[in-house]
C-alpha cells in the first residue's frame, strides 16, 4: 500500500523515487516484518499462556520432551500476520502473484489452525486425520496449479538445474507436478518442527534464497543473463520473501532453545506452502529440493521409515522424523539444530551456485 500511495508522488517529491526499487523495499520490508514479530510476540504468548493455548507432546516421542509440555502453541499466527502486513505495506498489491501466495498462506493456515486448535480442545497430540489435511491441502494447491494451467502467458515447461536447454514440458502434468511441489514443501516442513528452532532456522535460510530467486526471475536483464526463465511480475514475490525472512527471525528470538512459543500447524504449513508457490511461480521447482534439503531429508526419513516398517517390520531409523533419531541417539536438542541449520546453509549456497552454473 505504501509504494501504491507514495510512490506516484515522486515527480513532486524526489526523494519518494526511492520506492521503485525493489531493493529497497525488500530490506524494509524484513525490517517492518522482524519488527511486528518481534514486538508484538510478548503479549501474544502471555495471551496464548492466558488461553491455556498449550503444546500436547505424543506419548511415543523421546521423554524429556514432555518437559515441552503446556508450551504456548499456535504462535504462527504472529508469523502470518508480519508477513502479510508487511507484504502488503512494501509490495505492489495490484501484482496477481502476491494474491496467489496470499491464498496458499491464508488457506493453509487455516488448515494448521483447525488441526492445533483440534488438539488442545481434544487433549491429544493429533489433530485432523492424514486424510482430511491432504485432501484440504490438495485443493488449495489444484486452484493454484489449474491457475498456471491456464494462464496463456505462463509455461508448463520445467527448468532444471544445471541445464541451459534442457527444459521439458509436462503438459496438464504441470497441475499435479505444481500440488506436489507445494504440498509436499508444506508437509516437510511440518515434520521438520519437532525441536525448539530447527524448523524456523531452515525457512530463514530458504526464503533469503527464494528473495535471490524471485528478484532474478523478475528481472529481464539478470534473467538472460543467468539463462534462467524471465517471469514477468515475478520480482514482486522478493519482497514477500523478505518479509518471511524477517517474521521469521522475530520469530526465532522467542522460539529458540528453550522455546517460549511454538509455531504450530498454524505456522509450518502456510510457510511451507509459501515457499513451494514461489518455488513454481519463480519455475525454479527443482531447485527446492536442495533450497529445502533439510526438509527433504526429514520427509524422506518418515516415507523410509514407514515402507521399511510395513514391508520388511524393521525400522531404519531409531525413530523419525530424522531429528528425533539423533535424539534417541544421544544428541542434545541444541546441537542437533545448530548442526541441522548449517547443512540448510550450505545447500542453499550449493543451490545458488546453479544460478550461474549451466
């Protein structure tokens, strides 16, 4: 709102020409997002803690977890809130992308909100069934998916890292490539918060990479340059990624060992979903695999740990998700994070390089 009210006085005002640039409304709109978060975080867990809004820890889980329980829970809702704030203050709101990563944010949201809110008012660790979440999740992302679909200015071709030309098309195979990509980020993300930070860590180093991602995508000049697809309005979502960047690590401040607040459903699956739609609206799909790698690895333990289970009745892993098998291993809850957060780095360095290596 403020680059729609401000900017067009910048032939009377010089000084407001600053807000065509979108670097400068990618730093101020973390700054704004870190802020909201940041401040408005101590009242909203008293709040929770007033609400009895409280963390249920699953009986099977490593045991000094159940010190976690009756932690404030649900906290994404202040996530949310700073990064659509912000969003919509820095970002140029006519952009129909903004709205598009609006929908996943909001509707996934509201999904996580049912299911936490399911497991307080019911006492129990589970909230909706695996069924009723996908199916609610598969319908945000088929409207998303039949979008690109049929938009004539948009291409079903996949870009694939490392490849100058090699760009195959899939066709109406997009639409479910395109539910894939964002359920499944929005999933992975969802089973990688199971330790205080672990999972807010990743999305900060995620979504600086996707800020890259999308400001590149955006630009016709960095675009031919870096022979990466030019999308027209896809910038814009720069400055939406900042903002997750910055409610994100006011987030962090609180949720960090020993959390005061958990995120919830409420806040993995939106942000998750966030990432995944960027992800297809930037066409660099592909490249979240190794941008989220963290995330993948903690899905995949889960998928491995369930077939390896039902098909042969070994487990692979001590217990998964990955990080609870580090526990049962002896690990402590900080170095395990710690340690996690870095190997997000370095693949979304790795992940960056692709950028320019083709």
């Amino acid at each position: 709102m403020l680059y729609l009210w401000l900017y067009p006085l910048h032939t009377e005002f010089s000084f407001l020409n600053v807000f065509r640039y979108l670097s400068f409304r990618i730093i101020y709109a973390a700054l704004t997002a870190f802020v909201i978060a940041f401040v408005l975080a101590p009242p909203m867990i008293r709040k929770l803690q007033e609400l009895r809004l409280g963390q249920q820890i699953r009986e099977e889980g490593p045991r000094r977890h159940m010190t976690k329980m009756g932690t404030p829970t649900m906290g994404g809702i202040l996530i949310i809130f700073a990064v659509l704030l912000s969003t919509l203050l820095w970002a140029d709101i006519t952009n129909l992308y903004i709205w598009l990563v609006f929908l996943a944010i909001v509707g996934f949201g509201l999904i996580g909100f049912v299911d936490d809110y399911i497991k307080i008012l019911k006492n129990r660790s589970k909230g909706l069934t695996v069924w009723q979440k996908l199916l609610a999740q598969v319908g945000i992302a088929l409207g998303i998916g039949l979008f690109f679909y049929t938009s004539p200015a948009y291409s079903t071709k996949l870009s694939v890292p490392f490849f100058k030309t090699f760009m195959p098309d899939l066709g109406v195979f997009y639409i479910p490539f395109a539910i894939a990509v964002i359920v499944g980020c929005s999933n992975a993300v969802n089973l990688t918060d199971g330790l205080d930070g672990l999972a807010i860590g990743p999305i900060i180093v995620a979504s600086v990479a996707y800020t890259a991602v999308a400001y590149a995508a955006g630009n016709k000049v960095i675009s031919e340059y870096l022979l990466i697809p030019y999308i027209e309005g896809a910038g814009e979502l720069s400055v939406l990624m900042a903002a997750i960047f910055g409610a994100s690590l006011g987030f962090l401040w609180f949720n960090a060992y020993p959390a005061s607040v958990f995120m919830g459903d409420v806040g993995s699956l939106p942000l998750g979903a966030a990432l995944g739609t960027v992800a297809v609206v930037s066409k660099h799909e592909l490249l979240l695999i190794l941008v989220g790698g963290v995330f993948v690895m903690e899905a995949v333990s889960v998928i491995f740990q369930v077939v390896s289970y039902k098909s042969r009745g070994k487990r692979i892993f001590l217990m998964a998700p990955l990080h609870h098998h580090f526990e049962m291993k002896g690990w402590e809850e900080p170095k395990i994070v710690v340690r996690l957060w870095i190997v997000a780095i370095i693949l979304t360095l790795l992940s960056l390089s692709t950028l320019k290596l083709r």
